[in-house]
C-alpha cells in the first residue's frame, strides 16, 4: 500500500523557469516531510523539510509547501537549473514516536531541465 | 550537512556466499541508522531500522535471519546479507539520523552513498 504518492513519473521545464512537484500521501499519522534529489547509483542528498506545524518552508531556491487539510504537499525550484536535473523523491514520516525517521518514499520524480 | 559513508561502494559475490556491508556517520553520532534497498527505477524501500545497542527492528516481509544488523557503536551499522542469491542483487542504500531535540524538536536524515550488490 503506497502511502507516498507521486503521480507525476517525469517533468521537463526551461532552465529558468518554476519546476513544481506534486507529492500526496494518506497516512494521517505523518508530520515530517522531506525532499530528496537522486542522481543514479547514488544516495540520495537531503534537499529540504517541513513539520506538519507549518504551512510552508524556504531555503534558496526550494520552497516546500504542505497542505494538511489536502494531505499534499509540493517543491518549487526557481530559477531551475541544468544541474537540477535528477529524480526527486518525497518521503514523509510519523512524528515523535518510535516510529520518527522511519521514512516512506514515493516513487520519485524524473526532472529534466533544458537549456 | 552531515557525511554518511558506505563501503563497499560496489561487490561482486558467488551465490550462497554472505557480504557485509559498512555504513558511517563520520562527523555526528547516531543511535538509528536505517537501511533501504532500491530496485531499478523503483523507489527506496525501507528493510529495517538499526538502533545501537539493541536489536534492529525489520519491516514486514524483510527476513531477519538473512540480513543480518549489527550497530555496534554510534557512528557504524553493518548489514550482512548471507548466503546471498542473485535476486538479493540490488542496490542497498543506508541512512542516518540526526537528532534536534528540545524545542521544535525534530532531525535530518543523511543517506549514504550506496552499494551495488550483484550476486551471480
């Protein structure tokens, strides 16, 4: 049963212009949310997070949002860059439990950035 | 950041031969590391949760007597995979976590490099 969900296998966009990524989930259970970029045969590298007490979270040129209610969350990177091309994962995990930092990933996706 | 090795970065093994495989925090301590495995173009699947000083607790389905987990110190976790056969090729990612507690309590998780397994 998935219960991080990326819909969206691939998305190409125009270097400079706004990638959004789509992550949804269904365990009500999450509030700690993070964005993982992958390169293939690597691990991944920690990008940016969000507790479910906010709505929105800044670093850079990554901006993560959540909306609870919706149980969706998304990543915007602006400007997009070449060097952004890679597959980005959602990972979502239970709170202050003995579960916290048990991490379910969704299925990544594929971001292509053109010249 | 924060640094998470792995070692090896990529083994070759004969069938019904057991690897190990080392994971490092080299610059925090970590009381959990956790490992995952990934199949080609799949996402990260977690196998089990390492926590130092007592028994790795495993996720549904994953055998315990086959990937066996050892977190002997707060900076290494190793998983042995035994008598490995070719479908336990696959590439076997680790992470760390890194605690914040206090207010606003929360941790950073660090992924290691990976290794490729390929069991023939």
């Amino acid at each position: 049963d998935q219960q991080v969900k990326q819909n969206s296998p691939s998305l190409s966009v125009q270097e400079g212009r706004i990638s959004i990524l789509n992550c949804d989930y269904t365990n009500s259970m999450f509030d700690y949310f993070l964005w993982y970029k992958k390169y293939p045969a690597e691990g991944p590298t920690f990008l940016i997070s969000i507790s479910s007490i906010k709505d929105k979270n800044e670093d850079g040129r990554f901006t993560v949002f959540l909306n609870k209610s919706a149980k969706h969350l998304s990543l915007h990177i602006v400007p997009s860059q070449p060097g952004d091309s890679a597959v980005y994962f959602c990972a979502a995990s239970p709170g202050l439990t003995d579960s916290w930092g048990k991490l379910q990933f969704g299925a990544g996706t594929q971001v292509v950035v053109t010249p | 950041g924060a640094v998470v090795s792995q070692h090896p970065s990529r083994v070759i093994c004969k069938s019904g031969t057991s690897v190990k495989i080392e994971c490092r925090s080299l610059d925090f301590q970590a009381t959990t590391m956790f490992w995952y495995r990934q199949f080609p173009k799949q996402s990260l699947m977690l196998m089990a949760t390492s926590n130092e000083g007592s028994k790795a607790t495993y996720e549904q389905g994953v055998e315990k007597d086959k990937f066996l987990i050892n977190h002997a110190s707060l900076t290494l976790s190793t998983l042995t995979v035994t008598s490995a056969h070719p479908e336990d090729s696959s590439f076997y990612i680790c992470s760390a976590r890194k605690n914040h507690y206090g207010r606003g309590a929360h941790y950073e998780q660090y992924f290691g490099p990976g290794t490729r397994l390929t069991v023939t």
